[in-house]
C-alpha cells in the first residue's frame, strides 16, 4: 500500500512539474498537492460504546507539524474528552497516551506533535470519546487504529 502511495504522490509530482503552475490558482493546487504528499493518512472508524448511538470516524493525517486527528461523532452530546489510549477498545489502557481536543458539536482537531501513523501502529493504540467533562469513566465511542 506504501508503494501504491508513493508511486502516486510521485507520479502526481510529475505531472505537476511538468505542466507547471498557472497563476494563483496553479499555485494553490501545486502546494496542496505537496501538502498532501507529506505523510500518510488513515482512517479509524469510531464506534458507539455503551448504547450511546455516537458513531463516526476519525481521520488521521501525518504533517510536518504532527499528526492531525480530526475527528466526527454523530449524536455527541456536549463537550466531550477525546484521547488516544495505549490497548484497543476492548481492553483500553485507562491512562491516556495522547490527549486531543474535545468533541463538540460533533467535531474535534487536534495535532499531535512528534507522533506519526506509524508510530501508533506498531503497537495497539485506540481514539476514545468520554460521555462528559464529569462523566469520563463512561466510555461513549471508540475506534481502534489498525495498519
């Protein structure tokens, strides 16, 4: 899969390189195209724990910056605590590994600096979402991170 990323970004590069930008516009495409080829992407799928009905999804992207998690949660409720544990979802380290920010409305973006993909994947790492900022032993949606 790594090959079939690579070959893609490159060939992607080329072309780019060789029909060269055109204004504003052929510059903004060249730089998000060189945005997006500097690191890998994954997408973890989060589902609803504890008869919450939150499901959703969580997309990692690795950036010069950190890793980026953006995360989407239908039904979330209030402003939620959101972290990156060490385990899987069905026997989580308590502790959390990663704290991101909370989930509201829905929605939550965080980078994390220093941490990749690949780090994360090399052992079990999982996302998960607490019912509320005073309910965090309840687990409402989780997602494990899987290569």
């Amino acid at each position: 899969m790594k090959l079939v990323l690579i070959s893609s970004a490159l060939a992607a590069a080329i072309s780019l390189a060789s029909t060269g930008p055109v204004g504003a516009e052929g510059k903004m495409a060249h730089m998000s195209s060189m945005k997006m080829m500097s690191g890998m992407s994954a997408n973890v799928t989060m589902n609803e724990q504890n008869g919450s009905g939150e499901n959703g999804t969580a997309m990692l992207h690795d950036t010069a910056k950190g890793l980026v998690v953006t995360i989407h949660i239908k039904n979330a409720k209030g402003p939620q605590p959101v972290h990156i544990h060490k385990g899987t979802c069905a026997k989580l380290d308590p502790k959390p590994a990663y704290a991101l920010h909370n989930v509201v409305n829905g929605m939550s973006t965080t980078t994390v600096p220093g941490v990749t993909i690949a780090q994360l994947e090399k052992s079990p790492f999982a996302i998960n979402a607490h019912k509320s900022l005073t309910d965090i032993p309840t687990y409402v949606s989780c997602g494990d991170i899987k290569k």
